[in-house]
C-alpha cells in the first residue's frame, strides 16, 4: 500500500534544512578548496579565475596596482633571507650594522628633542619577539609610500621629526609597601616586673634619646638600691678596720696573719660594692659609688630613693618619692612615640612592650619583585617610591638588601631601599609603586610614541627617503617612557621620522595587505 501523497510532502518538508545545511557546506568546501581558502577581493567576485589573477601579485601578496617591487618603486631584495638575526631587523635596514644606510636630514620646523627618561614596557618586548619570531620576515620593509606632493604631506597633517639621541634609564616597576627603619625603632620594656607609676610621654610625642617616657614601681630596684647602700657602708668599715689594724701592726699588737684576714675582708667588700653598682646599671640606673663614699647615714638615706634617676625626673619629684622602688625607662633615641600600650597603675612585665619609639626621618620600602627581573637587582640602585593614590610626590633612596630566599607566600623576591624621610611625607604601612633604575646610558636613540606603529606583524616607522617619499623600517623597541620609545635597531640618529599623522602612511601600506593575511611570503 503506498504512502498517501500528503505523507511524502510533509517528510519532504521535515528534511528540507538538513539537505540545504549540507548542500551549503559542500558547496563552502569546493570553493575554498578552489581559492586556497583565501577570500577573494571585491573586485574579483564575479569575474572568475582570471579576472582575479590579473589584478593580484601572488609574488609579493599585494595587488598589481599597489605592488611597489614590480612597479620598480622598491628594489627587490637580492637575498630573500635579508635578515639581521642579532637585532630582529632586515640586513638591508639594520643601520646598527650599517649606519651608512641612514639618509640624515633635518626636519622642517623640528623642534630641539627634550631629554626624555625611559622605562621598560610590555610593547617593546613585542615587538622583538614578532620581529625574531616569523622563519620567513614579512613584507613591509619592502614597501615604500610615495606622495604626490609636498602639499599633499601638509594636507595630510603628517610632521617630521628628526630623530635624536637622549639620556635614557630603564626602571622596574614593583608594589612595595613603607615600614618603619628597624635599625631605627626601639621597643621599651620594663627590666624589672612592676607597677606603672607614671607615664610621661603619650602617642605621637617626639623624643630625645635620654628622655623618661615612664616611670615603673618595682621591687627589684629598691632592693639593688639597698644592697648598694649596705655594700659601700660595709667597704668603708672594713677600710678603717684594715687602717687600724696596720697602725698596731708596728707595736706587735696585731699579728701578720690578722692583717691579711683584714685586707682579704676589704677586697670582698670593694667586690660587693661593684657587684651591687653593677646590679643597678643592669636595671638602667648608672650610680658611681664613689660619688657616695664618705656621706653620713643622715645624707645617705634621703638619697636613696633618687640613686640613679636623671636629673630632671629628680628635680621634677620636688620633695622626694614616697618609694625607693622607682625604675625611670628612657628613650635610646631621637624619634616619635608611635606605640603607647601602658597606663599608670597597670602591673607591667619585664618582657612586655610598653612603648615603641621610631625614628621616622628615615623610612624603609620593603619590596617584592618579580623572579624575573630580581636577576637585574643590585645594591645601590636608585628606588623612586610613588604612594597610592598620588597623593605625595616620588620619594627616592636606594637599594640596601637583596633577599636570598622567595617569599613561600608571594613567590617573589623580597629588596629593601631606604628612603630619606626628613620632613615627615611619609608615613609607615603606605602602599605604592617602587621603580627601580636597573639601566643607565648617556646616549639612546629615541622615538616619539606617535612614529612608531604595529602593523600586526612587526613595529615599524617611516622614514623620510625623500621630499614626497617615506621607507617602511621595522624596528626592534627596548624601553619606553615619557611619551619616547628606545629603539634599539631600525633607525639612526640624524633621520627623520614622520612622528603625528603618520597613521595615514600605515593606513596606506595596511590597503595592500586586504585578504592576503598578515605575514606575506
């Protein structure tokens, strides 16, 4: 029995797209395979095979029209591997090798070339592994763009620009982080367990080394202080014994042996006496005991308290503490008070920190650089430290150490610079960038930014080769900054370059590359 009629039309239907997709794609894959899967020019679509090969130069890969090699506008090269493999350029061009291929000249209305300080950037390290990269270079070197006329230049907008050689420096940019100078910050702990008697010194106050910041009540020093009253009270007894004993010594009164039991007795007094000075110095409380030699009780005993405290903390006491057991802890250094974690009458240990002191007029920037670039680190090297946010101007210093480890955290190199600080600008725990100068030359060829163009393939500049007439140079870049990039091969100083409006020329030369791809053989 067969199908009604209507059942084939609407399976017929159902499967319509499917043959059209596939009819589609057959006809897609005869045709690139026919062109090489290149697509055709809009002058060629609809005039077949032969209208298309007459108008394109499958030599060179431009259009008949445009091809300046056939034209004879630019010499074919006469070895095909024209190429300098030491500066990424053509041979032909490379006028690091040849710097008679330079046409010099100065530029109508140029302009003295401002110094310029350079610094490392991404688009230079392109441009040299594109120049390095391709086996066979491409074409651009070849191409050359001729215009009508001078005036046809002005219409244009294009200037020129001799190019010059500047100063130039090369920096690495790194995040770095301000800290305080740990060689200048000192953190004050009591020496003594204790109670915080009176501080004297509050968060922010600037310091003088030598100045009280707190005063600690502690046993400990009332008992040092008593021991060196007892010790230079018992030396003096046992001096006059020993005075004594020698005056009878001649009269046979006393014997040999007593004599020496008498000096033995002195010497062990004189060394309790600077055992217990000693025991003083140790809790910071420097006292010369012979200063108090020869006082009487009722002098001694109204000193005791103050033995050891500084002069001003004694004057400001008026009539005297109530306590022996004041322990003075001072200032080691000129600097801020820039941590304050005591208050009077809190019980206070001799490993706790009470008080941190910096000196902020000079700062450290720890920062972390990458594996990479930490090869080209050394000691000495100019840092020029910029904040977050812009807020302060650069700050600059220099590299003082190198880690010898990576950060297990941040896989990076740790360096230190430190940064003169004498008016107070910056401030510790600040986020910033820090440039590091890792290359310096008096002399540097330099572009402005605006001669200087990719092409897809290779960075290139047009160079005047004559009054109307501008050669395509491929150039290998280093650094850049300032609005000037280093060239490291490609041009010589003395040429001139077109620099603002050379987009017209690039636009021109970009014309000949539509369909044939980038890199043409």
């Amino acid at each position: 029995m067969k199908p009604p009629t209507g059942s084939r039309r609407g399976a017929l239907r159902r499967s319509a797209p499917t043959l059209i997709v596939l009819t589609s794609l057959a006809l897609v894959g005869y045709l690139g395979h026919r062109t090489g899967w290149k697509v055709p020019r809009p002058s060629a679509i609809g005039r077949g095979p032969e209208a298309a090969g007459e108008d394109w130069c499958e030599e060179h890969g431009v259009p008949e029209s445009r091809c300046t090699i056939c034209r004879g506008t630019t010499p074919a090269p006469a070895d095909p591997r024209d190429w300098c493999a030491e500066h990424g350029v053509p041979e032909s061009q490379c006028t690091a090798c040849h710097p008679e291929i330079a046409l010099r000249g100065q530029s109508a209305g140029a302009e003295p070339a401002a110094v310029a300080v350079l610094e490392a950037g991404a688009d230079g390290a392109k441009g040299a592994e594109g120049a390095k990269g391709s086996a066979v270079p491409c074409g651009s070197h070849l191409l050359k763009v001729e215009l009508a006329s001078e005036e046809v230049l002005r219409d244009a907008g294009i200037a020129l620009e001799e190019v010059a050689e500047r100063p130039m420096a090369e920096w690495i940019a790194a995040p770095a982080e301000t800290d305080y100078d740990g060689t200048r910050t000192a953190r004050i702990s009591s020496r003594a367990a204790g109670t915080a008697w009176r501080v004297e010194k509050g968060l922010g106050d600037a310091v003088k080394a030598g100045e009280v910041l707190a005063v600690v009540e502690a046993a400990e020093a009332g008992r040092a202080r008593a021991a060196l009253v007892q010790a230079l009270a018992g030396a003096s007894v046992k001096a006059q014994v020993l005075e004594r004993m020698r005056g009878l010594a001649g009269s046979g009164l006393r014997s040999q042996a007593e004599l020496q039991e008498a000096e033995a007795a002195l010497r062990t007094a004189r060394l309790e006496l600077a055992g217990a000075e000693q025991a003083l110095a140790n809790l910071g409380l420097p006292v010369k005991a012979a200063d108090l030699a020869g006082l009487a009780d009722e002098d001694l005993v109204p000193r005791l308290p103050l033995l050891g405290l500084p002069a001003s903390l004694a004057a400001s006491l008026g009539g005297g503490p109530a306590s022996a057991n004041l322990l003075p802890l001072a200032a080691p250094l000129d600097g801020v008070v820039v941590t304050r974690d005591v208050v009077p009458g809190e019980a206070v240990e001799a490993s706790k920190t009470l008080l941190v002191v910096a000196d902020t007029r000079r700062l450290w920037a720890l920062i972390d650089v990458r594996l990479e670039d930490a090869g080209r680190l050394e000691r000495g090297q100019e840092v020029s430290f910029v904040p977050d946010g812009g807020l302060e101007d650069a700050v600059r210093g220099a590299i003082a150490w190198i880690s010898t480890a990576l950060d297990e955290r941040t896989r990076t190199v740790k360096a230190r610079a430190e940064l003169e600080n004498p008016v107070g600008r910056l401030r510790a725990h600040l986020f910033g960038i820090a440039r590091i100068r890792v290359r310096e030359a008096p002399k540097a060829v330099a572009l402005p930014e605006a001669a200087l163009h990719w092409d897809g393939c290779c960075h290139v500049a047009f160079v005047r080769a004559s009054a109307t007439s501008f050669q395509t140079r491929k150039v290998r870049l280093g650094s850049r900054g300032h609005g000037f990039v280093e060239v490291v091969s490609g041009v010589a100083a003395g040429e001139v370059v077109a620099t603002a409006g050379s987009h017209v020329l690039k636009s021109e030369i970009l014309k000949g590359r539509l369909g044939a791809g980038c890199c043409a053989e």
